[in-house]
C-alpha cells in the first residue's frame, strides 16, 4: 500500500488560515494550553492515520492565533491603570504626522512608570500632542509626561472597528501629552523611517505643487501623509487605494529593477557567468532589490506578501528547484500566518492573498507575446473587480462600479510609468541629488495628469456604490460564485455563478410595518445621532460632532451607518441645536443626502442653510406621527434649551429625543408630550446632573432611557445621580459607551423595545 503524501503547500496554507480565521471570531479567547492541546492530539493521531492531518493543520492554525492573540492583549494598559498619568520613555515608530491642531505618533515605550512606581507597559501607544507641540525628528528618542487608557473604538453598524485595528498593530494603549517640563528629546537615532522622511522632504523640495508632491511620496516610499480625506475618496471612487500607497505590484517593479541590473551586468561581463550562473544571480538581486524597497516602503501588508513570493521564487532558483505559481503562494501564506496570525484581522491580507489567487486561476496557461499581455491586463482587472467584490464590501461597505476600467488606465501607467520614475528619482536623491530634480519633476507631471483622469472619473454614476451590510453567507456563496464564473473552461455552466451573487447585491430588505418605526442611536461618542426610519420615510436626529484634526463622525459613522442599514435615501435631517458634538457632521450627512428638508434649533449658528424647527410642526409618515415640543416661537434662554424637541409616536409606542435641554425646560416638554404611552426616552444632556430631575422622569414614565455618551468622557456623563434617578424610578438605562450602537423596535402591535446592541450583537475578543 502506498505512503500518504504529506500536504502540499497551498493545502497547508489553506488550513492554517482556516484556522486562524476561525479564532478570529471567538468573543473570548481559551486559556492558550487548553486551545493548543487539540491540534497536537490530532497532530500524533495523524502520524497513524494520514487522514487527520489536514484538521490537525486547522487545529494548530486555531491554537497558534489564540496564543498570538493572547500575548497581544496581554500587550494592553491594565485597565484599573486607565485615564492615570505615566512617564514613559521610548522611540519614535514610524512617520509623525503633523496637523493644524495636533502632531500625532507612535511612540515605542521600553519603560514607564505611574508616581514613580515601574508599572508593566511596553510596546506600541498610540500619542497626540496638542498645543505648540514640537518637531518630532523621526527615530528620535523622548521622555514623556502622558495620560493614557487602553484602545477603545466606536462600534457600529457599518462602522470602522478601531479596536481590531488596534489590536492587529499591537497598540498597547492610546493617550496624549501632557504639558510639563520634564518632557524632553533624549537623542536621535538612525533607522529606515529616518532616511523615509529625508527622502520625503527631499520631494517636496523638488516638487512645487504640495498634492503632486504627496503623490510622489506614496508612490514611491509609501507615505500617504500629506493626501487628505478627499483624495481618499477619489480612490475609493475608483477602487485603487492600494496603489496609492505601495502595492505589491510596485515591490515586483523593484524586483525587475534588479533582475535587470545584473542582465546588464553579465552583459557587459560575460565571463561572470563561468563564477557565478546568471538566473541564481538574478533571483538574489531581484530579493535583494525588493527587500530594500519594501524596508523604504514601510514593510506593509501587501509588500511582505510579494517579499515573501519572491523570496520563494529566488531560494528555488538558487537551488535549482522549479515551483509553481500555488506552491509559492502557499509557501508566502503559510510563512505569513507563522510570523504574524493577527494579520488576517486586516483588510489587506484578504485582498491580497485573495486576489492573487484569483488571477493564478483565471490567467494560467494564456497566449505569450503582447496580445497575451493585454488580454491579461484587461481580463485581469475584471477578474480582480468581480472576483474581490464580495471582500470589499464586507470590509469597506461600497464598491466602485468604475473600478474596472479605471484600474485597466491606471494600474499600467502607474507601474510601469509612474513608479519607475519616481523610483528613479528616489535613488538619484541618494546617490546623485542634483540630477533627481528633472526626473521628479517628469514624475511629478506624470501623477498630475493620473489624478486629473481620476478625479474627472470619480464623479461618474456608479463610482460609489453603496450596499447593505454583507453578512457572513452572502460573502460566502459570492465568493463560491466568484470561483465558479472565473473557473477554467470546461466546468458546465460557468455563467450560473452569477446567481450566487443575488444574496449580495439584492438583499432582503427588513423594513418596518405601516404603523411602526425602527431607531438606531449611534454610538458617536461624546454625542448624539439617532436614525429613525418608517416603512418609506427616514429621518437623522443630529449627527455627531466634527473634530479640528478633521475627523468628522457624520462622515465616519452616520453616513456608512445608514449605507449599511440600506437606506439609500433621508428625508429629514433634524439638528437639536449647534453644538459641535450634535451639529458638527451635519454637513458630511447634508451632502451625502442633498435632497433631505433639514430643520435645525438654532439654524442661524449652523455652518449650513437650514428651517428654523418650532413647536407645533408635525407630520405624519406611513402611519406614524411626528411632532416637535420644543423650542417655542420666542425661544430664550440657554442655547441647550433651544433644542428641537421631536416625539415620534407609532402605534405601539413612542421615541421622545431631547436633544441637550435642562431641568428648567423639562415640565414644559412634559406637558408637551401629551398621554401617557409606552415611550423610549433618549435621556436629555446625555445624562447631565442638571438634567432628568425626577419629575420629569415621572411624568414621562419611560420604559427604557438611552444614553448617547462618550466611554470615560471628560464631563463625566452620565452623572451618577441621573444614573440613581432612573434606577430609583425602576427604569433600565442603556449607555452607547458600553453598549455600541442601540437598535429600538416598535412594532405597530407592540411596545418599543431593544432589539441589538452593537458591541454585544458582534462580540469578539478584542472587544472592550
């Protein structure tokens, strides 16, 4: 009888990440001991019976994430040593960005220590210095003054995960400086961010326009810090982020340079070949010349993986070995997921890994020669559209239906025009800097012309398409459909694939009853927004507040909200009032949705054209009733007080949103309010100790309040005697810091109640 073969390498690959991906969705991790020891019993068994050893691969793949897992967590700021001042000492990691309000960084603690009491943190913290902060020389060395907590994001639907990101770059906590006298630079020390941030002054002295400037750096050494959030969104509209920055493709251009220098340099020297054979040596130099652009580069994601690949493809040419295209994607998962398992929390690794596989089944075997070439291209860029659609969705909420075409302008012309020459460029910069002025500037002409095209295409229709949040089935059976449509010729009935894609892109719809509402208050932080939708209406409640730095939670959360809840139009955007942290993303939602009616308490302090909302406007959608209380005709007072007051009555209850109104105002709304009916209050001040007195509370007799407030916030929201109000009242109170977003039901047949919680409704172990 015939030994059983050992799995190959893509097998293998397969496995491990089948078993890594696996841990990835545990709420909680196993102590590593107890995880680890399955796979090594299916591990001996499989020594006996050949059959198990593809699950004891997925077993050690599960049991290696955990343990990996585990250490990273370990890596976090003891949470009873949250919100407490730390001396720290460490170096710079990675490139400083500097902005109008603040410089933000990395910096790697070796030590640090609370009253002067050494305290265990070490690792990656997350800074901002606000406040004349100094330069920041890269890979310089510091002791700082800081305040710190451990990493925590906001959670909500089609919302960015902050905490997962955190986790898969080892961020131990996050904090900022804090204004004292022994903060202080201990000295700067050489490393490859330094020579990156040379390089990168170096262009933008060479190149006059700042964004050609900032294009140039991303192409060529991967620093993406002088591109602003709308540049971004010119990518996206185009589906071509990953080569803004450095893409894998550009490490295989690196590559190639070096493959081509040692041609030459057998060329000009024949008799090298008789010391050293040609292909061995060209293989050295291609690794060679890859690694050291993928150090300049910054060691991203998709860079290590073309590493990887090529260093496979050279170690077998230097041992003489043929490879094929599977065994070597294997070989770079399978040394992916043993250097580092929480690589497969980024979006990245899956895009990656995934798409090349695609264009190894789909482009094997096809005619050589420039036709060849283009066939490749152009079936190459479909194939990486449809076949990688189902991924960007589940991870980025929208796709580009112009991706296509524009990856078949851009990819070439970039790889081949673009990154060359800015490549060029880079090494003249340290070899020869004069001569790097005139190819810059070509180079500089170059990305100029690409972002003109680009910009002019994102503004096509269909640049941005918008679905509803993927669930884990529908990402499944597309991608099914993707292998089954690209499969190669001879599998019946290719064509069918398609049907595999209906549960993406049309799913079904769960909308309310005539007669009942559903409501989402955000989890916007130190904030509000609340998202009411009917059976055909949908109305936005204040959207969260727009920070200096730029960050802007109605672009951020509210709009990729509604996108992932599949609301793809609003009717009413109603703004309490014209504080920051309930007005401040009102634009971003205004221009996602221009077509909406927008009211606003106090509409002459608003950054845009909006209805001033008085008490007595009402309306009715789909069976439900809408009325504003408050503020009157004459408003006065405190500007919290001119607060848009709206109860939303539906047949089986009512939602009451109070904006920030106080205690003096409260009788008034209660009265306003008219019978008593089963209600959900969104609780006024996001529980200031000057708001909810208990006879608002009583008259109201909510069955459920709801907090929108920011975790640890600096107002200390909700005050513990709002919190003993409502206790003493008997009714539960539910907090976005520790409840992510909240989702309210209100059923025409029966009363509101909490259908999910957003941290808790998507629980995995990195969760806070």
């Amino acid at each position: 009888m015939r030994e059983a073969r050992m799995p190959g390498a893509a097998t293998t690959g397969i496995a491990l990440l089948l078993g890594v991906a696996t841990a990835q969705w545990l709420p909680a991790l196993p102590p590593p001991a107890w995880s680890a020891l399955p796979g090594l019993v299916v591990l001996w068994a499989s020594l006996r019976w050949p059959r198990l050893r593809v699950p004891a691969l997925v077993l050690l793949g599960a049991g290696w994430a955990i343990w990996r897992g585990t250490l990273a967590l370990d890596l976090r700021l003891p949470r009873d040593l949250e919100r407490h001042d730390f001396d720290v000492s460490g170096t710079l990691s990675g490139l400083p960005q500097v902005r109008s309000d603040a410089t933000r960084f990395v910096l790697d603690v070796d030590h640090a220590s609370l009253d002067g009491t050494p305290v265990p943190l070490r690792g990656h913290v997350r800074l901002s210095w606000y406040d004349d902060a100094p330069v920041l020389p890269t890979c310089s060395r510091w002791q700082l003054h800081v305040r710190l907590r451990r990493p925590r994001g906001l959670i909500n639907p089609g919302g960015f995960d902050g905490e997962r990101s955190a986790l898969e770059k080892r961020i131990a906590a996050t904090g900022y400086v804090r204004q004292d006298g022994a903060n202080r630079q201990l000295r700067v020390d050489s490393c490859v961010d330094g020579l990156r941030d040379r390089i990168a002054r170096d262009i933008a002295a060479r190149v006059s326009t700042p964004h050609d400037a900032a294009l140039l750096q991303a192409f060529s050494i991967g620093d993406t810090r002088g591109l602003d959030q709308d540049d971004w969104e010119v990518a996206r509209a185009n589906g071509v982020p990953h080569l803004i920055a450095i893409s894998g493709f550009h490490v295989g251009v690196a590559a190639l340079f070096g493959v081509i220098l040692v041609r030459l340099l057998y060329l000009s020297g024949p008799g090298l070949a008789l010391r050293l054979p040609r292909l061995p040596a060209q293989a050295a130099a291609a690794l060679l010349a890859a690694g050291l652009y993928g150090a300049l580069a910054g060691f991203g994601l998709p860079t290590v993986r073309t590493l990887l690949m090529i260093a496979v493809v050279a170690l077998a040419r230097c041992s003489r070995r043929a490879i094929g295209g599977a065994q070597t994607l294997g070989l770079a998962l399978i040394a992916m997921l043993l250097a580092d398992p929480l690589a497969v929390l980024s979006a990245g690794f899956w895009l990656s890994f995934v798409g090349v596989a695609f264009l190894m089944l789909c482009l094997d075997a096809r005619p050589r020669g420039l036709r060849g070439f283009l066939h490749e291209l152009s079936a190459g860029q479909l194939v990486m559209t449809v076949a990688l659609l189902p991924l960007t969705l589940w991870f980025f909420g929208e796709a580009s239906l112009v991706g296509a075409l524009s990856n078949l302008i851009a990819v070439p012309f970039v790889s081949f025009v673009i990154v060359p020459c800015a490549l060029v460029g880079v090494l003249l910069l340290l070899l020869a800097p004069a001569a790097a002025t005139p190819v810059l500037k070509l180079a500089a002409v170059f990305a100029h012309a690409q972002w003109w095209l680009l910009e002019r295409m994102a503004s096509w229709p269909g640049a941005h398409w918008y679905l509803p949040e993927v669930g884990p089935a529908a990402l499944l059976l597309a991608t099914s459909g993707a292998l089954w449509l690209f499969a190669p010729r001879g599998l019946p009935l290719r064509g069918l694939g398609l049907v595999l894609f209906l549960p993406l892109v049309w799913p079904v719809a769960r909308l309310p009853a005539v007669g009942g509402f559903q409501a989402w208050v955000l989890d916007v932080g130190q904030g509000l927004s609340v998202v009411v939708r009917t059976h055909g209406h949908v109305l936005v409640y204040d959207a969260g507040a727009r920070y200096p730095s730029g960050f802007d939670l109605g672009e951020a959360v509210v709009v990729p909200a509604m996108h992932a809840l599949g609301i793809g139009r609003l009717d009413v955007l109603m703004v309490s009032h014209a504080d920051n942290d309930h007005a401040g993303g009102a634009p971003a939602v205004a221009r996602a949705f221009p077509d909406a009616v927008r009211y606003a308490g106090e509409p002459g302090r608003m950054p845009l054209r909006m209805q001033a909302c008085r008490a007595g406007q009402a309306w009715r959608w789909d069976g439900v009733a809408f009325r504003v209380l408050s503020p009157g005709a004459h408003a006065a007072g405190r500007r919290n007080d001119r607060s848009c007051v709206l109860a939303v009555d539906g047949a089986g209850g009512r939602l009451l949103l109070t904006g920030d109104i106080g205690s003096e105002l409260e009788p008034a709304v209660a009265a306003a309010v008219g019978s008593a009916r089963p209600t959900v209050l969104v609780v006024p001040h996001h529980g200031s100790r000057y708001s909810s007195d208990p006879s608002f509370i009583a008259a109201i007799a909510p069955r459920l309040a709801l907090v929108s407030a920011g975790w640890h916030n600096r107002f200390g929201h909700p005050h513990p005697l709002v919190l003993a109000r409502y206790a003493r009242a008997g009714v539960p109170l539910l907090n976005t810091a520790t409840r992510g977003a909240i989702e309210v039901d209100a059923r025409p047949t029966a009363e509101p109640a909490v259908r999910a919680t957003w941290r808790q409704r998507c629980a995995r172990y990195w969760r806070e």
